[in-house]
C-alpha cells in the first residue's frame, strides 16, 4: 500500500506541475497588456514599460517561468492586479467560502444520490423507480447557472424565508477566525443564530451545484447495484439465508460503490470550476467568484493562483479516491503494478 501511494503522489505531483507550466503559457499568450490593464488607458507609454519591468513581463519566457516557479515553492504567487495585494491572501480569503459550499454540496449528493439509487434498485422497473429515474434525467439536463436562476427566483416570490445572496444576513456580524468556516465556527463559539443563517443561505447555492452530480451518481448507483446483484456470490448469500437487507448494504453496495466514489470523487475536484456561475448568481464571496473577476481583468498571477488551486483541489481528490478504492477493492492496487 505505501508503495501505491508513493507511485500515485508521484504521478499526481507530475500533473500538478504540467497544469501549472500549462496555464502559465496560456496565461502569457492571451492578448492584452495586462499592464496597460493595470494602469487604464490614459497612462502614458512610459508608465506602461515602467509598469511591464516591475512585473517582469520584459525578461524571456523561460526567465518569467522559472522565477515564478521559484517563488511558488516559497508561497510567492505574486501580486493581484485587481486588489493590489498578494495573490496568496486573496486566495486564503476567499477559499473557505467555496471550500464550505463544496463540503455542502458532497455533503447532499452523498446524502441523497446513494441512498436513492439502491431504492431504485432494490424496486426496480416499480414507480419508485420510475420517480427517480425522472429526477435523475432533470437533474442531469439542467445546467448549474439555470438552476441557480430558478431557485433564487423561487426563493425571491415564494419561499422568502431563504436568502439569496451573500454568506449571512446583514444584521449579523460574526468572524469566522478558527476555521473560515461560517458554519463549523458558529457551532464552536456557540452563535446558533449565526449557524442558522449560514446554513439558510449555503442551502440554495448548494442545490444548484448538487443538482447534476446527484443526477449522476444517482444512476450510476442503480446501474451497479442492479448488475452486482445478478451476481453468484449475491444469489449464493440469499440461499444461505441472510437477511435481505445485510445482502443489500453489505455485499451489494460494498462492491457496487466503486462506480460511484470514483464520481463523487471527481465531482468534489470539479466542484471549484463548476461553481463560478453560481456563486456569481448567488453573490457568494469566494474563490470561483474571485476567479471571474479576475479573468476580465486579465489579473494573470490571479488567475494563474485560481487556477492552481483547482488543480490541487482535483490531484488531492483523486489521491483520496484512489486510497479509497485501494482499501475497498485491493484489486485496484493490483492493476497499479504493486503485485509486480
């Protein structure tokens, strides 16, 4: 196992690298000046050059890599353009907002996807099945942004006990300084009020990203239930006379989990860029939102900052993942080449 883990941080650390080298590249292609950007357009020409020789953009592109890349390995990721401060304080502002939406929206597609699909499965081709199938379909369909749009109108006309934007009502004033978490903070110095209102709020926003990841893993869930359970060893278990519900939750959806962690896995690293448009929508203060602002800008290490972070979202999500699988099914450790 340790030597698993070793080839898979490896490997992952490899592709945290190329995605960083990538986006650098595209991030110095793109046109515009991002210091004439900067300045506005009645700065002069010589305030412009000035300007491109304190960020570097003048020196060779190999030179404006390699010092970026010595600078990340010191926590360096160089000066917002759009809030004149470090690009790692906006970041470290601005993650815990979104890290808390991610976290709700696991929390509901785990809470809700996987124990609809084995319903599904367990009555198949019954109207229950029928129902979630249909909830699957308009979950999958439905664009995040869409959703969003929805909700919040809903929310504004009809169910007007719920926010629509920000993290926590106005009248509130509470610091989030343990955590950044709104919610786990709230709890640990004994605010409910504020624990309320922070959970009113992320209810919307994390619906709207939870929708088609649900929808997802949803019928994966069936469809690996149903094909676990045509199985020998499944047949062989009710012979034997164990209870249905031990067969259901113990055999079958051990071996059928597989499928879908691997989705919710990959639905976790995705969940930072899927949720741009929808903190946008929501006014949500945090790093996808940040992101956005920071592309019109053309704010480059910003961006290049923003985009990081959903990298390392994603490598570390996989690396979970495949720890995961490896405890679940050690054939997966197996087919890595440790048995070699």
């Amino acid at each position: 196992m340790v030597a698993y883990l070793f080839r898979r941080t490896v490997a992952l650390l490899l592709v945290l690298l190329g995605l960083v080298i990538l986006i650098f590249i595209i991030a110095r292609i793109v046109p515009g000046d991002p210091a004439r950007i900067a300045l506005g357009p009645l700065a002069t020409a010589d305030q412009v050059a000035e300007m491109r020789g304190e960020m570097g953009l003048d020196d060779p592109f190999l030179v404006q890599l390699w010092n970026y890349l010595t600078g990340l390995l010191q926590g360096d990721l160089g000066k917002s353009l759009l809030s004149s401060r470090p690009v790692m304080d906006d970041l470290v502002a601005a993650l815990p907002a979104t890290f808390e939406l991610v976290l709700a929206t696991i929390f509901l597609q785990i809470s809700l996807s996987i124990p609809l699909g084995v319903l599904a499965a367990v009555y198949r081709d019954s109207w229950i099945d029928n129902i979630t199938r249909i909830i699957s379909l308009i979950g999958v369909v439905t664009p995040g942004f869409v959703l969003a749009i929805i909700l919040q109108l809903l929310a504004s006309y009809y169910l007007t006990f719920f926010p629509v934007t920000g993290r926590l009502d106005p009248g509130l004033e509470f610091s989030a300084t343990t955590t950044g978490l709104l919610t786990i903070d709230s709890l640990l110095a004994g605010r409910w009020d504020v624990f309320g209102s922070a959970c009113l709020h992320l209810f919307l926003p994390s619906i709207a990203l939870a929708a088609a990841g649900i929808g997802q893993v949803m019928r994966i869930t069936r469809s690996a239930m149903i094909e676990v359970g045509s199985r020998d060893f499944i047949e062989a278990s009710r012979s034997y006379g164990i209870p249905e519900q031990v067969v259901t939750i113990r055999y079958m959806l051990r071996v059928a989990s597989i499928a879908p962690l691997t989705i919710l896995g990959l639905e976790f690293a995705s969940l930072i860029g899927n949720a741009f448009i929808v903190e946008f929508v929501f006014s949500w203060p945090g790093i996808a939102s940040y992101g956005v602002r920071t592309i019109l800008q053309k704010d480059l290490n910003a961006v290049i900052g923003v985009v990081l972070v959903s990298g390392i979202f994603f490598v570390v999500a996989n690396l979970v993942i495949d720890v995961l699988l490896g405890f679940i099914d050690p054939r997966n450790r197996l087919r890595d080449g440790s048995s070699k």
